[in-house]
C-alpha cells in the first residue's frame, strides 16, 4: 500500500492568515502594529501643531478684543489740601488823599506859584505877591492870628516853635508862651528867608498843613490880581489812597483794619489796609449814552484804602483799580486748579484722575468754594497728592 506523506518545504513563506505564520512570528508582528501607531500619533500631533499655527497667524487668526490702556503724557496738577481765601471785587480809584483849594491870604499882583506835580515841603514857599510871600510849616492848627509879643498864651504858638525848631532856629522846649525865644527864633527865620527882620509874623505869612503838599492843577496864573481867599491851585497830601464803594449786602466785608489786594492798569498787584468806612450813601450809575441811557441808583458804603508800599503807584497820579476783599474763608480743603474741572453732564461736575501706571479715570466731585484760581472739591476716591488732568489752552 503506498501512502504518500506532505511535508512542508524547506524555507517556504505560509499562506497568509495561516495560524502557522501567527504562532511562528509573534513578535515580528507585533513590533510592526507599534511602529504604525506611533508614526500615526506622532502624524496628528504635528498636524495639530500646524493646524494651531495656521489659526493663530494665519487667514484665522482670532481677534483680541481685549482694552487697550495708553499711558498719559499731557499737563497734570496735584490735589492740595489747605485753606481757600474767598475775595470780593470792587472798582475804587487811586488817587492823592486830601485833596483841597490852596487860597491866597494877600492881596497883590502874582509873581510866583509852584509848576502841577511840585511837592511842596515845611519851609518852602508858597506863592509871592509884588510884596508878600507865603510860607509851608507843618502843624495841624490853621493860622487865625498874627504872632507877635504879647499875645495870649495857645497851642498855635508851641505849633509855631516846634515847626521853628524842625528848622533848626528854635533851641528850647516849645510852649504856649511867645517869650524873647521865640522872637529870636523868628528873628533868625526872616534873615535866612530875606524876609524883613521885624520878629513878628503877620496872617498869612505861614500856612500850616500837617504834612508836605503835592501841587495839582493850578488856576491861578501869573500876573492875576489876587485878594486873601482867591483860589490859587489845587493841592493834596503826597500819600495815595484808594476810594472804594462796597454794596450794603457786602456790608460784612468793609472793617477798618482789613488788609486788601489792588489790581493796577499795568497788570501789577500791590496791597492796602482799610483805614477809613463812611456811612451808607446813594451812589449813581448811568448806562447807555445820550437821551437813550438810564441811571440807577443803589446804596453803597465807601471805603478809603491805604497802600502799603507808596513805591507801587508813584507812576500813577488818577486811575480806576480792582480791590479784592477777603470774603468767604474755608480751612484744610482739597481743592484743584479751575481748569481741572470737567462737565460730567448736566450740573454735574468731576476731575480725570492720573493712576501711577499712567492710565486715567474720571471720577465725580462736589465743588465748594472758588478763589485764586483754584476750587474746593470732595467726593469718593479723592485723596490729597493724587495728580488731575489741566487741559492746556
């Protein structure tokens, strides 16, 4: 019986999907499937890596809609904490004080009278007639009689010595008493003068003022006939003064003693002190021109201002000014520059607060008082130090 046995071949592949080709190479086979999935993760990841580029940067880039904050360069100011001087603005005018007529006491032809502006001191003259001449002395009694010996004791005469004596003529302690001194003192007077050396002075021959004259228009001319009492120019005292008008209902604002601020036509500032306050008057003012205008009338208080640096308006000799009176007061306020002040909207005010990162932020005031320049504000979030917009214009 011939059987007939297959056998394998020596080498051969086995058929695919055969279990004898499984058995024989397991690892083989498994090692293959590994190395195919990690090439496929490794082929997604870099694909998912492009793909994200792609989106960041490419056509599909996604847009930032995040805020943008830039950082602030212009004009700032700072809060400040203090106090805050509130003024009221009145027109006065800068003038000399004590203005009045300096009148002839003889009788004559003019010969010599002082040129507008001269200021006139104790000793100098006055005015000279063909005969007669008229003296300045300082002293605050008017001459009403003559000096000569034997006149009743009075203050006119110690007012004679010492103006005298200011001189250099008169050497004892003045009195009431004309005595033998003071006929040698006037004696001595008339000689440095040219005067006739009689030791008696007639009415008329001395005015007495309290103080040096400034010389303002003069009316007189030279060659008039004058008589005593004809009125010769006009004079004042040296010292300049403001004359002011303050309303009834700023009443509270006009004390004697109060210091004040004067504005000047030429932009300059100086100081004063009210020195004197008159009683309620009707002052009237007209508007408009011709037949068409109108006058008003309203009760006003007059004020009179002295300087406090004479030097300030030598260049003046009439003018209108502004005196600021120290009204309203408020004490350790926060406050701002006017021009930090925004409109929020519709009476409703704040400032643009500067962050120390540069940013800004606005943010809601309350305003209080305005002076100087500056106003009181208070609200949330505000704080001494902290820096404001000032737009520039």
């Amino acid at each position: 019986m011939n059987e007939t046995t297959a056998r394998p071949r020596s080498g051969g592949a086995s058929p695919a999907g055969s279990s004898d080709s499984l058995d024989r190479e397991p690892g083989h086979s498994l090692r293959r499937r590994t190395f195919l999935t990690v090439g496929a993760v490794a082929t997604l990841a870099v694909g998912a890596g492009a793909g994200a580029f792609a989106f960041k940067s490419g056509a599909f880039a996604a847009k930032d809609d995040s805020p943008k904050t830039s950082t602030f360069t212009g004009a700032t100011d700072t809060i400040t904490k203090g106090d805050l001087q509130g003024e009221t603005s009145v027109t006065g005018t800068l003038r000399y004080s004590e203005p009045h007529k300096l009148k002839a006491g003889f009788e004559g032809i003019l010969i010599q009278v002082p040129d507008s502006g001269t200021v006139l001191t104790q000793g100098d003259v006055l005015y000279r007639t063909g005969t007669e001449t008229a003296y300045l002395m300082h002293g605050s009694l008017p001459a009403w009689r003559s000096f000569e010996p034997g006149m009743d004791n009075g203050e006119d005469i110690r007012q004679l010595e010492t103006a005298l004596k200011e001189l250099g003529y008169f050497s004892y302690e003045p009195d009431d008493r004309f005595t033998w001194a003071t006929t040698s003192a006037i004696l001595k007077w008339q000689k440095a003068v040219g005067l006739s050396q009689t030791g008696t002075i007639p009415l008329g021959r001395i005015v007495f003022s309290p103080k040096d004259l400034r010389v303002g228009t003069v009316s007189a001319r030279l060659g008039d006939r004058v008589s005593p009492e004809a009125e010769l120019y006009d004079v004042t005292s040296t010292t300049q003064v403001v004359d002011a008008h303050v309303k009834l209902s700023d009443q509270k604002l006009a004390v004697v003693g109060t210091a004040v601020t004067i504005s000047l036509p030429d932009s300059k500032t100086t100081t004063g002190t009210i020195t004197s306050v008159g009683t309620p008057t009707e002052k009237t003012s007209s508007s408009g021109a011709g037949a068409g205008g109108s006058e008003t009338k309203e009760r006003v208080i007059p004020v009179t201002v002295t300087l406090d640096d004479a030097s300030a308006t030598t260049n003046f000799q009439e003018i209108s000014v502004t005196v600021a009176l120290p009204s309203e007061k408020r004490e350790g306020v926060l406050s701002v520059p006017v021009g930090a002040l925004l409109a929020l909207g519709p009476n409703e005010y704040g400032v643009e607060i500067v962050e120390s990162d540069g940013t800004t932020r606005k943010v809601p005031v309350t305003t209080g008082l305005f002076a100087a320049g500056r106003v009181e504000i208070s609200g949330e979030g505000i704080s001494e130090g902290q820096r404001v917009v000032v737009p520039q214009t």
